[in-house]
C-alpha cells in the first residue's frame, strides 16, 4: 500500500515486472524495494525510515555536503574539502583513516538493509558505531547516529537528491553538487555494482545501461537529480563542479573552492591538496572502507577497484555505437538547460 514521506512524496512497491527484469541481477532487501514518486526514485525498502529521519537531522551551518549522482566523483571532492579543511599542512594524524570514516555518506544507511548483512564483514563501520554512539543500534542506521555526534565543522556525502533533504538544508549549509559525464557514470556505476557485495549485480552492462537510461535502475532517475541541483545553482551555498573539469584543470577548481568554502589557503597548501587527493595517491590507499569482505575481490584483480580508472572518455572502451547513439540522444532529449555537450573528454 501507497505511504508518504514527511516531504510529501509518495512511496510505492516496485512492480511485480520490475522485480522480474532488474530486481533479480540485485542483492535482495529485507523490505524489498520502493519507488518513490513523483520523479520515481528506486531505492531500498527501507529508504522512507532514513529519509524520514534526514527530515528531522540538525544541519549545522559550518557542514559542508558534497551532493551527486553515484558515480560522479563525489570520493575525490569529499578528499579534497576534507582535506582543505581539515589537513592543508598534512600534520593531521587521521589522514590516513579510510575517507568514508573521516566524512560520512548521508544515504549509505538504505544499503546496509540486505538480506545477507552478515556474510559482508562490514565490521569496521559497525566499530566506529559502537564507539562513537555506546548503545545505539545499528538498525537505526549508521551515518545519521554517528553525524550527529562528529564534532564540526563535518564533511559530508549524500547520494539523495535535493528534494528528497529538508527544506531550509541549503539555506543553512554549504553544498558542492558534482556532475559528471553520465556515459562514463554509466561505466562506473556498473563496475561498482559488480564489486561492491551491498549490490552484488549480475546482469551484462547493455542490460544495466539501458535499465539505467530508461530510470529502472537503483538509485535512478538520473535527470532529476541533476536538474533539481541545477536549478538551485544561483543560491549562494550551492557551489557546481563538473569532474570533466576537475581533470583538465584541478588548479582553478582548488581556487574556485577555496573561494567558496572561505578556506583562504596559501600556496603550499594548494599543492599540498593536489598532491594529496590525486588519482595515484588516492588510489594507493586501497578502498575508502577497508573491510575487505564487503567487496567482490576477484572482479578487483581483474578489472580495478573502487578507484578503477579515474579518467573522462572512458566510456569510448566500454559503450557499443548502438549504445552511444541511444545514450546521445538520451542526453539531447534531456539535458534542457545546462549549457554542456559531454561529447568528449572535455564539457
Ligand atoms: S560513489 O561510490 O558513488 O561515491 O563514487 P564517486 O566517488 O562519486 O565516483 C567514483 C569515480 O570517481 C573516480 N575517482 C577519481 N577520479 C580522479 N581522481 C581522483 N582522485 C578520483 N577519486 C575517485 C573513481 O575512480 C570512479 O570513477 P571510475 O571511472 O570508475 O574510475
């Protein structure tokens, strides 16, 4: 039966079909999962608890959110405002912690719902629970418990669309939207759906693709959630990056950054975050969680990890002409007003 949100939006069962089509080349949730109208967000069956429970989260002014589509870069911005913010002279001693410890991701409570929880040794995020909130439950979730008693300014990622938050969330805090190339998206997202046991997908990537350009993917649609960013890039607190432009000029974006964040690095520090938060240097960390059991390790030996390529273009490796001409049209049909082509390496 049909519920609403306390944002108002309506939740609904999946489908019997969708179950069929695409549910089954997924990990099974305890709740199943939802779509939740209008716009048809796709998420876990336990994502309406946590939304709700994000309605009533203090956001605090100094927050800093990076917001986006899974996939778009959202790890690399997290280092780098962390880093700005918190290691500019590289002397604090928990750089080296994983950067899903040190700044956590609002909408990774909905994915912990699976029904094999227990064979993916997520026991490092369960740890950090029991230490930073004795007696708390992780059925309650992880990141909301453990936010709200991180001490400021906090660094936060959050997969959720901006209608989904609560209302005055960007007039109280600072927001870095990141956008990206949705064919490499594409590219990455299946990759990651591969490695990543909370997913565990088994479909081919013409399947996941097409489910993901027609809106039946999880954590679909992707239009939306960009164009709600979009639409909101005037407010002062909403600060846009495109990953395409991160690559060829990291430099101005550290700048345009700083400017935003109000962070007034010198330039030592400048290139102290470059250095710290490129490709090779992040990647060299291993995973951003170390639980090696929460990931599929013989798909990693063969075809990279969670840091798999970090490059724009790379769907030219992966999309067959057919794909790409769908995928182009795709965009043309949707992108409306945001001035880019995403037709190349560059936007
Ligand atoms: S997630 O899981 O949704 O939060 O993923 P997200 O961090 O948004 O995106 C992951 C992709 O970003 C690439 N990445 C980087 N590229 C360049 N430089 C740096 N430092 C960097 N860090 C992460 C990562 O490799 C994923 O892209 P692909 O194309 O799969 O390599």
């Amino acid at each position: 039966m049909a519920r609403k949100l306390l944002t108002g939006q309506v939740v609904q069962e999946v489908s019997e079909e969708w179950k069929e089509r695409v549910g089954k080349d997924l990990q099974e949730y305890k709740q199943g999962v939802v779509r939740i109208l209008p716009e048809g967000w796709i998420y876990p069956g336990v994502s309406p608890f946590f939304l709700d429970k994000l309605q009533q989260f203090q956001f605090r002014t100094e927050d800093v959110v990076v917001m986006g589509y899974p996939k778009c870069g959202s790890t690399w911005v997290q280092e780098t405002v962390w880093t700005m913010m918190n290691n500019p002279d590289l002397t604090n001693p928990h750089a080296e912690e994983g950067i899903w410890n040190r700044s956590l991701e609002i909408s990774s409570d909905m994915l912990m719902d699976v029904v094999n929880y227990d064979e993916l040794g997520l026991d490092s995020i369960i740890k950090i629970l029991g230490k930073m909130c004795p007696g708390k439950s992780k059925e309650d979730g992880f990141a909301l418990q453990m936010l709200e008693v991180m001490p400021g300014p906090r660094i936060m990622k959050c997969h959720y669309a901006f209608e989904l938050m609560p209302l005055d969330f960007l007039d109280k805090t600072k927001v870095i939207y990141v956008l990206r190339n949705p064919k490499d998206t594409v590219v990455s997202f299946y990759h990651y759906v591969r490695i990543v046991r909370l997913y565990d997908y088994k479909g081919s990537f013409e399947k996941f693709a097409k489910e993901f350009i027609n809106d039946q993917m999880l954590f679909g649609p992707y239009w939306p959630h960009v164009h709600q960013a979009w639409r909101r890039r005037s407010h002062p607190n909403l600060h846009l990056i495109f990953y395409e432009d991160l690559k060829a000029d990291f430099m101005t974006q550290l700048h345009l950054l700083d400017k935003f964040l109000g962070t007034n690095l010198g330039t030592q520090q400048m290139q102290n975050v470059q250095h710290i938060t490129e490709f090779t240097s992040m990647k060299s960390k291993g995973t951003p969680i170390t639980d090696t059991a929460s990931f599929n390790q013989s798909i990693m030996e063969k075809e990279g990890g969670f840091y798999r390529k970090g490059v724009a273009g790379d769907w030219k490796n992966t999309l067959s002409p057919e794909l790409n001409q769908e995928m182009d049209k795709w965009i043309k049909d949707n992108i409306g007003d945001i001035p880019i082509k995403w037709d190349d390496e560059k936007r």
